[in-house]
C-alpha cells in the first residue's frame, strides 16, 4: 500500500480558535463579521480541517483576537 501524500494527511498544526474566541467571549460569527472570512472557512479551520490559509487572514484573525500567529496555531507533539 502507498502511503498518502503529506498534504492529504494530519499536517500536525492544531488551530487553538476555539480557545482563543472562549477566551474573548466572542463568537465565530462575529470574528467573521469583523475578519471578512466566511463562517465556514473559519469553521474548517477551527476544526484543523483547513489545508492552508492566507497570510492576509492569518494576519487579519491575529489582530481582531489580539494574539501572535504562535497562539492560534501550534504544532501537535
């Protein structure tokens, strides 16, 4: 059996959102309303579904929760 590619599979990165928007009191559809993402994309990368992400929403979602990129996204051990 071949393995799958990499990018197929978990890539190891856990997105913290969930935390994060607990943290705040705020909801995914508010930091929707104010990053300018859909609610589903923002879901499938609260659910570590999302295969890659935009620096410009990476950037945008960091300045809305107040955090650093290191807050939102950390590497699974």
């Amino acid at each position: 059996m071949t393995p799958a590619p990499a990018e197929e599979g978990p890539s190891g990165i856990h997105c913290r959102l969930d935390e994060l928007l607990d943290a705040r009191s705020m909801t995914l559809t508010r930091l929707s309303e104010l990053v300018g993402v859909s609610v589903v994309n923002l879901s499938v990368l609260k659910n570590d579904r999302a295969r890659a992400i935009r620096y410009s929403t990476l950037a945008a979602i960091c300045r809305v929760l107040e955090c650093e990129v290191g807050d939102l996204l950390v590497v699974e051990r």
